[in-house]
C-alpha cells in the first residue's frame, strides 16, 4: 500500500492498523525477508531496562557531539552534547517541541511513502534533531543502538537534519545492535538550503539476528552539496534506501557505499536521485562483496525530470563474489526526460581475479592472505577518501566474517 | 642448486614442454632464448607453481621438490619469478605488498619479522637501485604503471625479497634504452655466489648488459641448444631456423 500525503502523526497512527506491508511484487521490496517482516511487531518507543553491555564497545570513538539513541529513546548518559559549537544545535528529538522543529516534523516527500515510513512517523517519536547554520569543524555523530527486550520487537526513529544556507558539516551515523531478533526502523531527513555542504556516514553493523530499515529521504537547493558513504555491513537483512531529490539548480550529489554479506545476510541498497532542476551533477558507486550464501542488492535510479537540462549523472556497481551460492542483483534505472543530459551508468559482477592471486602467492604471501588483500583492495576503494583513521579502523575490523 | 630433468608441462590436450633438462649451478645466469610460443613462459610458470598444468618430470631446487610445493612455499624456499606481464592488482598499496611478501617469506623461514619503519629502509634502498621515484611505493601494486615501469617494480621486488633463484620473463621487453641500462644494473648488482638466475629475452641487447654463464634455445618445449654467449650472437644473425627445422625433423613433425 502507498499513500502520497501524510499529514502527521496521528494521521499515521490511524493508519497503522490498516498498513499492507510491502511485498515481492514491489520492486524496491523485491529481495526483503516479507516473512520475517511481517512477523515484527512495531509498537511506541520504549528504552530497554538496561542497555546491553557489549554495545559500547561497539561505538567508534569519534571526537565531537555525540546523540545515542537506544531503541528509539534517547539515551542521556552515553551521549555528549556539551560543548556544541553555536553553530550546531544537536538534541534529542523528543524534547524538541518549539514551532519550528514541529514544521520538520511533518515535511512531505516528493518520493512516495511507504508502510515503513508510515510505521516510523507513527511510532519514531525520538530520535535525533540537527540544526546546522554555519560550518561545524567538529563531527555530529548519532548512534542509534538496537537492543529488543522480547523478541521481534522493532523500534522506529527519526534522524532530521536541516542545513542552512551556505553551511557545512559531516554528520556520522552508526547502527549498531545486540541481543535478539528484532528490528529498526530509521529513517533520516536532510535538508540543504542554498550552498550547504553535508558529508554524511552510515555506518550499519547491526548483529545478524536483526533487521535494519533505514531510509534516507534529502532534498537539495541550488548549489548545495551532499555527499554520502554508506557501509552497510551488519544485519540479516540490511535495507538502506535513498531518495535524493535535487530541487534547485546547480546541485551536487555523491553517493558512494560498500556492502559486505557473508553468512546469509542480505544486504539490500534501494538508490533514487531525483534531477528536478537544471544543470546538477550525482554520482553513485558502491561496491559490493558477497560470501557465503549472502545476497546483494543494488537498485540504483537515475530520474531526469522535464526541464532539468544540463543533467549530468554517473553510476557505477561493482561486485566481488567469493562463493558459488551468493548471489547479486544489480538494477541500474534511468527515466530521462530533459535535454542534453549525460547519463553513464556501468555494472559488473567478478571473482577473485586468480592471476592477482597467483602473482601475490609467487611472492610467498598465503592464499588466505592474498585473498584478504584482494578483497580489501577492492574494499577499500570505496574508503580513500575517508579520512578519519577511528572510521577506517571500525570498517576494516569489520569487512568479513574474521571480525567476529 | 636447480636441477631440472625432463620436465613436461601440458593443458588438456597441448603439450606445451616435452622434457625439458635443465641444470644451473649457484651463481650462474643462465639465458633462455626461444621463439614465441616456445614455452619460455610457461617453463618460468612451471617453476613457481602456477595452476593449471599437468606437470611432470622433475625440478629440484637445493634438494628441495619444487613440483610439490604452493607457490608461495616455492618463494620461501627461494624462487622468484620476474612475470613477462605484471599483474596489476588496484587498492593494493605497493609498499604494504611488498613488506607483507618479505615477511611471508620469512616467517615461513622462521625469521623474525620486519617492522614498518626497517622496512621502509630495505624498500629505499631497492628504490634507489632500480631508480625508481619514491611515489611508486604509495600506488596500487602496478596499477596503471607503464609497461617499463612494471618491469622497474619485478626488479625492485627482486632487490627486497633476494631471492636464491631468480627467474626473469623478458623483464627487458618494452624497455626504453635507459630503463634497460637500469634493469641489467638491478641485475648485476644482485648477482652473487649464492644466487642463481635464469634470465628469458629475445634480445641480444640485453646479454650484452648482462653478461650470461650460459645460453639456451628452447624450442617445442624443450632445449635443444646450448652454449655459451657467442650462441646468443649466433641467433642474432641467423634466427632460431636452423633450430626449429632440426627439432621438427626429430620429432617427426613436418617442417
Ligand atoms: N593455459 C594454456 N592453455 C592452452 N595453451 C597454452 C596455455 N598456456 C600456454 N599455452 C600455449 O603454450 C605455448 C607456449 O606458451 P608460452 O607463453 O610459454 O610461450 P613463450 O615461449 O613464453 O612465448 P613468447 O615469446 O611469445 O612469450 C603457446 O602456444 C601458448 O599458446
Ligand atoms: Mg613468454
């Protein structure tokens, strides 16, 4: 089922009993788990009775103000929002209540809703705020942890972010988990008002008994710049979707990620970009590597509106698979409809390239070995130009199923 | 040090070496001249245990059966091979490559490890030997390097691991004059009493930089030829037919 305006959240509440989940007749829900999805049960936010000991550990110690959400709340104690520039305002969203924060609240999306969405505005009533008017050297970081008390439980959160005019910032985001089987749904909202600049990380290692939801809506003015890593590691099923919407000419947006499924995860990336205006540039490159009997997806959409001439977007996916049984489905889409547009787009699915492997074992390196640098050779080229050393250590330690 | 006794090597139905005999005492430089599709290469791969062949036969390195060995077992017990094409590996850092390779080898010898900054040392050093600009350690393992500059990167590799035999498929191919001058230096200066080497070219060029113990011709998979460097002259003026007539009319084939 999919409605095109949601008014709030009562509205959605009303809607809630009557949701139709996704099914596989739904493209962009084609590989998802319907089962195991029907199965979880999403009710109000609840913070656990005490948060799970292994869960800090799991947080990358990144310098700056840090918001940690525990199963949709909240958590005061483990984060650290003293010290903010003034040029950052960074809160829990709950306590969010003045006028201007209820407006974001109930923002509408050119990109359809789904039950997903409409579950996470009825329920994600926590979450993370983050206003940003000026540049913020330091990193945002907000951390949503899931930690289910009875199992199946899932929990919703919103992360909203508005840039204003001629801002900068980069904001990290970890998903992170322990216990049982349960779920979260999060979803993230950015707006970039005229020149705003945003780096945004995600970072998802949820354990494999759990799923993770997230969805990322953006919507760019003129000139502004979004730029995005995703490392989707974790999770049975971990689903990441995009939708960016450039509104306002001259608009850039880079889009890069890596997944890495072992075991039998499936690890599902759902890309839209939007060109609603003229002469905007986006790219999107991810890279996957599948092991075991994992699955990869990425569904990667380019849509050039009426008018948005001067278009330029590139897209590439590329693909390492180390077993017989894992399996990759890359769909690149494009729907063009302006003028001089150049549209480029590239997919490719291979092995371990044996001769590599071969030349590196000629040199006295063990097959394990070379294997491992192969892999994260092609790994790591999504990560060159992340520059944070905390950040390349939390991936590396976590590319593979060595990290357990 | 290697000895090698009738050596074939074949891929399905393609006998590519049909008993090749070989002997090359330590501290010798042993030249293999031979027409394309010879199996030069090939020879070079049966040594350091490339997949895919049906080998036989025998290759002893220092009492040590080659034949039964990895690959990387193989470089531990002292083969390097100096590839015809270099394989380009992107997102492996050259120096990171290079200091794993070292260490490989010598924990598989029970050495002790080399630290990042001593290696930095051995690896500068090399650099300076094959004239190589200091950016080259920073780059993915030959990724994008130009023909020349991969040859420059076996030979650097060669200088880091010392290895006891070095095998060199046509490293002097696609070399610039001056690129030559700097790989046979790379060379002699590597040679030594303890070091045996085995050096695959189709040009005389080179055995005039690198001055051969030996000279070889290799035709259909086997040697049929052997002498000193005049042989290697020899070829330059009259090519490879009085060879490959002689080797077909021996095995029967027609001319
Ligand atoms: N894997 C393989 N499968 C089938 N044939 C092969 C294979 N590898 C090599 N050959 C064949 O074996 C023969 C010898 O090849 P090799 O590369 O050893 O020649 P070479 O003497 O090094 O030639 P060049 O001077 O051109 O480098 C060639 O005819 C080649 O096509
Ligand atoms: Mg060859």
């Amino acid at each position: 089922m999919i409605v095109d305006v949601l008014p709030g959240r009562t509205a959605a509440l009303e809607q809630v009993s009557s949701l139709e989940l996704p099914t596989k007749r739904d493209e962009a829900w084609r590989y998802a788990p319907h089962k195991a999805l029907g199965a979880l049960t999403f009710g109000p936010a609840a913070a656990p009775a005490a948060v799970p000991a292994d869960v800090d550990a799991q947080i990358p110690e990144i310098e700056g103000p840090r918001l940690v959400i525990v199963n949709g709340v909240f958590d005061p104690e483990r984060s650290r929002l003293d010290a903010t520039p003034s040029s950052l305002r960074v809160e829990s969203l709950a306590e969010a209540t003045d006028e201007a924060v209820v407006g974001l609240l109930q923002r509408e999306y050119d990109a359809a809703e789904d039950a997903f969405s409409i579950i996470n505005r009825a329920y994600g009533t926590g979450g993370a705020l983050v206003l940003v008017d000026g540049r913020v050297d330091k990193t945002i970081h907000v951390v949503n942890v899931v930690a289910p008390e009875v199992p199946q439980a899932a929990t919703a959160a919103r992360v909203i972010v508005e840039m204003a005019e001629g801002s900068a910032a980069t904001l990290v985001e970890t998903r992170i988990g322990s216990g049982d089987v349960g779920a979260c749904n999060i979803r993230t909202e950015i707006s970039l008002a005229a020149g705003a600049s945003l780096e945004h990380i995600v970072l998802q290692d949820l354990p494999t008994t759990q799923i993770h939801l997230g969805r990322v809506d953006v919507v760019q003015a003129a000139d502004s710049c979004y730029q995005t890593r995703l490392f989707n590691l974790g999770a049975d099923y971990g689903r990441v979707a995009y939708h960016v919407h450039l509104a306002g000419e001259g608009a850039e947006a880079d889009l890069s990620g890596l997944y890495f499924g072992f075991g039998d995860q499936t690890l599902d990336q759902q890309i839209t970009v939007v060109h609603a205006a003229a002469n905007c540039r986006t790219s999107q490159s991810y890279r996957g590597v599948l092991d075991d009997e994992s699955t990869g997806i990425w569904n990667g959409g380019v849509d050039v509106r009426p008018g948005a001439d001067g278009t330029d977007s590139v897209q590439s996916n590329d693909n390492l698979v180390l077993s017989r049984r894992a399996e990759v489905n890359t769909m690149p889409r494009l729907e063009i409809l302006a003028d001089e547009v150049s549209c480029q787009h590239g997919a490719t699915v291979g092995e371990l390239d044996e001769e590599a492997l071969y030349y590196l074992r000629s040199r006295g390196i063990g097959q394990a070995e070379a294997r491992r640098l192969l892999i994260n050779g092609f790994a790591d080229q999504v990560m060159d130009d992340l520059h944070d050393d905390v950040l390349r250590t939390w991936i590396a330690e976590r590319l593979g199923p060595d990290h357990a | 040090m290697l000895h090698v006794k009738n050596l074939t090597a074949s891929v399905g139905e393609a006998e590519i070496l049909t008993g090749l005999d070989l002997e090359v005492g330590a501290g010798e430089v042993h030249a293999i001249m031979g027409p394309n599709g010879s199996g030069k290469s090939t020879f070079a791969h049966a040594l350091a245990g490339r997949d895919g062949y049906e080998i036989a036969g025998e290759a002893i390195l220092d009492g040590v059966d080659l034949l039964e060995l990895e690959p990387e077992e193989r470089a531990a017990a002292g083969v390097f091979m100096g590839f015809q094409y270099p394989v380009e590996i992107p997102g492996v850092n050259n120096m990171y490559f290079l200091r794993t390779a070292l260490n490989s080898v010598r924990r598989a010898r029970g050495d002790y490890e080399i630290s990042a900054r001593d290696f930095l040392a051995v690896a500068n050093e090399a650099m300076e030997l094959v004239e190589m600009k200091e950016g080259f350690l920073n780059r993915s393992v030959n990724a994008g390097f130009s023909g020349g500059e991969k040859k420059r990167n076996e030979i650097l590799q060669m200088a880091v691991m010392q290895p006891r035999l070095a095998v060199l498929d046509e490293t002097d191919s696609g070399l610039d004059i001056d690129a030559l001058r700097v790989v046979a230096n790379g060379v002699n200066s590597l040679r030594g009493p303890e070091r045996s080497m085995i050096v695959i070219t189709h040009y005389q060029r080179l055995l005039d930089y690198i001055k051969p113990d030996f000279v070889h011709v290799l035709v259909n998979g086997r040697i049929v030829e052997s002498g000193d460097h005049t042989l290697a002259l020899h070829l330059e003026d009259h090519g490879y037919a009085d060879f490959v007539a002689d080797d077909a009319a021996l095995s029967g084939a027609p001319a």
